[in-house]
C-alpha cells in the first residue's frame, strides 16, 4: 500500500520538485558542477524518465546534455538509494557529448571522472548496470586546442 502511496504522491507537482531538487543537488555536489534535470517521470516499478538531463563542466558550458534518458528495469521508489540498479534497457535520445582540452588549461571532463575515485565514492555511488544502451540522435565532440579536431564518431552506422 505504501509504495503505491508513494507512487502517486510522486505526480503531485511540489513532490516532483523536492525529488528533482534533492537529486539535482545531490549530483551537483558528487560532480563538483552544476546537474540539472528538467523533469522526472516514473511509472510504477519499471520505468524512469529523465527529460532534459544536462552536466555542466567547471566553466559552466555543457559537458553532457540529454533531451531525453529512458530506464526500464526493476526500479521502485524505495530502493532509489540503495546500493544496486540493474535496467533491462537503457534508451538516451538527442544527447550531445562535449570533452574539450583548452590550449593551456585542463580537460573540461576531468574533474566529472575524477569525481568518481573520491574516497565517498564507495558510499554516494550503487552499481548501475544494464543489459541493452541505446543511443539515437547523438553527438560526441572532441576538441583539443582552439579548434576542432574534425573527430567525429558516428554512433548512428
């Protein structure tokens, strides 16, 4: 009774923004950079909707940006802080991918990786895994220097 509780007390707009502003913060202060999240739509056991997930590297350009994150697994309210999530599937639509190296400067994505090897670390982050990423409609940028590489990868062929 209570999870379903839960689950209908999510749809009620000022609890979609405390959850949205407590994980957008929460992943704020692990990533060492501004998270946002536009909106979160979850379906009762199965399935999480991001839609417009964006990273921000230190200088407050995009780092990474999704218009839309679709997750289906065994996913419940009460085990959004436990230690394990494992998704049947993983769909990402509209995402954009940007590591620039500066001239004289570090990477823009190192700090976001080195955020994971902090010694919290072990206790902020569950496993997540999947069995199946989709990725449509996406762009990887890699520049190093004032210009770009030209490098491009194409995930679509």
């Amino acid at each position: 009774m209570i999870p379903v509780a839960g689950y209908f007390a999510f749809y009620i707009p000022s609890v979609q923004q405390y959850v949205n502003q407590k994980i957008t913060r929460t992943l704020s202060v692990q990533f060492g950079t501004q998270v946002e999240i536009n909106k979160i739509h979850y379906r009762l056991f199965r399935r999480a909707h991001l839609t417009g997930f964006l990273i921000r590297d230190p200088l407050g350009d995009t780092l990474i940006y999704t218009r839309y994150v679709d997750g289906q697994g065994n996913l419940k309210l009460s085990s959004l802080a436990g230690k394990a999530h494992v998704f049947d599937r993983i769909k990402v639509d509209g995402a954009l991918i940007r590591f620039i190296t500066p001239p004289h400067g570090e990477p823009n994505y190192r700090s976001f990786f080195q955020s994971f090897q902090k010694e919290t670390t072990q206790q902020f982050w569950p496993y997540i895994g999947f069995r199946s990423l989709t990725l449509t409609d996406t762009r990887f940028i890699l520049q190093t220097g004032k210009k770009s590489t030209g490098s491009k990868v194409n995930f679509r062929d």
